[in-house]
C-alpha cells in the first residue's frame, strides 16, 4: 500500500468505483511533478494526473531554479483552466477527463 492510498480511496468514493484492486504508475510528469497512474477498481479502471511539488532538491545542471518550478506551476495553472472551461464544450467523439 503506498502513501496515496487515502487519495485513490477518495476518487472510488467519489465515483462509486468499488474497491481499489491495483495502482500502476504509467509514467512520471514533466521535472518529477507526479505521475500518471492507473487505478484499477472492482467496476472499471481511471487514469489520475497526480500532480504534486517536489521537495527542493539539487539537480546537476542547475534546472531547479525558481523560474523553472513557476513555469511548470503555469503550465499546470493552464491546464486546469482548460478541463474547467472549454472541456465541456467538445462533442462527443472528443474524450476528456470526467470527475
């Protein structure tokens, strides 16, 4: 059981998925701002964005500056302000996330 375990038991609630049978991480996010991860559950299987802030660190060449961590923060600000806008007006054959 790993530490998003209360999360991923928060999304079956909310959804009224079942139990939690598995968890998959499918790859991680830009600069190790999360994971895509698949959740597998009793009625059917969603894939979650988990974005989440790394704790600072050093990196090698220098790419954990402040102008880097903001920019990522505004890519991320741009995509929520997309799903909360302009999803719900794609037709049908267009998929977006739901919930």
């Amino acid at each position: 059981m790993n530490d998003h375990h209360l999360l991923y038991q928060n999304i079956s609630q909310d959804l009224y998925l079942g139990a939690l049978l598995s968890s998959e991480v499918i790859q991680s996010l830009w600069g190790g701002y999360g994971d895509l991860v698949r959740l597998i559950f009793a009625k059917r299987s969603v894939i979650v964005k988990h974005a989440k802030l790394p704790k600072p660190s050093e990196h090698p060449r220098g790419w954990n500056t402040d102008r880097s961590h903001q920019r990522k923060l505004h890519s991320y600000q741009v995509e929520v302000s997309w799903y909360a806008h302009f999803s719900g007006v794609m037709n049908s054959h267009c998929r977006v996330p739901q919930g």
